[in-house]
C-alpha cells in the first residue's frame, strides 16, 4: 500500500517529466534491482556499469533495474527508459503527480512481467536489492508520502 495516512498533510510533488534528467521530481519510487543483465546489453552499458561498480566498492550493483513511481506528468509512456540508467532502467509511473491525494491505494506490479516486457528477455535474473526513496531536489515541493505492507509473493 502506498499514500497518505489518514489526517495526514495532503502534500505532494508537482507534475513533472520523468522521461528526461532534471526537473524530475516524484513523490515516491520503488526501484528493484536485479543481478542478472537484460539481453542485449552492449559494450558501452557493461563498461559504464564497471566503472560504477569501481566507485561503489564493495556494494554489489544491480545490471537491471525496474522503477515503480508515483509522480509525472501523467503521459509518459508505460514503461520508459530511465534517462539515468543508460539502458539498464526502465520506468513505469503507477500514479501521475496529480493523482487523488490524502487517501491510501494499494498497488500491485507483476515484476517478473514487467521485467521480461520491459528488457524483452525470457529469464528474469534474481533479484538483488529493492531501494525506497523520494525526489523533490528541483522543486523543494514539501512532502508527505508513506508506503506500508511491502510485500513479495510469488508471480
């Protein structure tokens, strides 16, 4: 589940585009990243991704990624291409910025689905991590965004 406690402050980020690098504020994302690459990584993702791995040490980094957002404008495509993750990242927006606010929806995102259209691969690799955050770094919009009864189950 994810939203707005019940008598809670109905705050939130403003619409904004999520398909490009700046300005790209969201009330709250799920990213889940995988161990395994989609088919067809190049040269260029691969050797991006070790230098990446060269800076973060000893944290394992995911090869692919899938992010579950509420924020944006509300007309971009389904999923995108993250404009960070050269290739290894693909966004879908499960809620627009200007979704009804201060009540509580439960979502549900079928992962390995979404994994296997997304990066058009047959195998979907383990999962390595699930990361949690928020953005309003362009807008300082004020916020109050939760999620509760995060929970896997088998596909």
């Amino acid at each position: 589940m994810a939203g707005v406690a019940p008598g809670a402050p109905a705050r939130r980020a403003p619409p904004t585009p999520l398909d490009r690098r700046g300005g790209d504020d969201r009330a709250i994302m799920i990213t889940i990243g995988f161990d395994g690459w989609p088919p067809g990584s190049g040269f260029m993702q691969r050797t991006k991704h070790a230098l990446a791995q060269v800076v973060a040490g000893d944290h394992r980094l995911p090869r692919s990624m899938l992010v579950y957002v509420w924020g944006g404008t509300g007309q971009e495509a389904r999923p995108f291409p993250s404009p960070y993750m050269h290739g290894l990242g693909e966004v879908y927006v499960l809620r627009s910025a200007d979704a009804e606010k201060g009540r509580w929806f439960e979502e549900k995102a079928q992962i390995a689905r979404d994994w296997r259209a997304a990066f058009r691969g047959q195998v979907v690799p383990p999962v390595l991590e699930l990361v949690v955050g928020t953005d309003v770094d362009d807008t300082r919009a004020r916020l109050d965004a939760r999620i509760e009864g995060l929970r896997f189950a088998p596909c």
